[in-house]
C-alpha cells in the first residue's frame, strides 16, 4: 500500500499506469479487489491515507497533476 498525507483541500488522483494498455477491460484491474483507501492517521490539519490498488493504476498527489 502506498501511504500519502494530504492536508486541507489536497487530494490524490488514481489513473491507469502510462505502461498499462489502454485497451484493457477495466474488470482486469479489479480482478484481485477493489481499490482500498484506508485513513490510517489524523492529525489537527493533515491526514495519512493508506491506497492499495492493481500496480496497473498510477496514484500520486494532486499537486504533481501535470494536466492542472
């Protein structure tokens, strides 16, 4: 699982992997399960999320969206 912290306003986006084939039915990501998003800490003005998803998705921060 891969562990983010996000404070008021940030987010996280979850898309397909640049090297995954586009053409994939979406039912083969989630052959193994659902994507889990787990809050695994809070604090006054952040919060630790835990994300397991298919290694065929891309999760990164927000701020890092290229497209923003």
């Amino acid at each position: 699982m891969l562990v983010l912290t996000r404070k008021l306003d940030e987010g996280i986006l979850i898309d397909l992997d640049p090297s995954a084939d586009p053409s994939m039915p979406a039912g083969e990501l989630f052959a193994n399960g659902p994507i889990e998003i787990r809050v695994v800490d809070i604090a006054t003005s952040r919060v630790k999320l835990a994300v397991g998803a298919d290694r065929r998705l891309f999760v990164r921060r927000d701020e890092l969206d290229e497209k923003r």
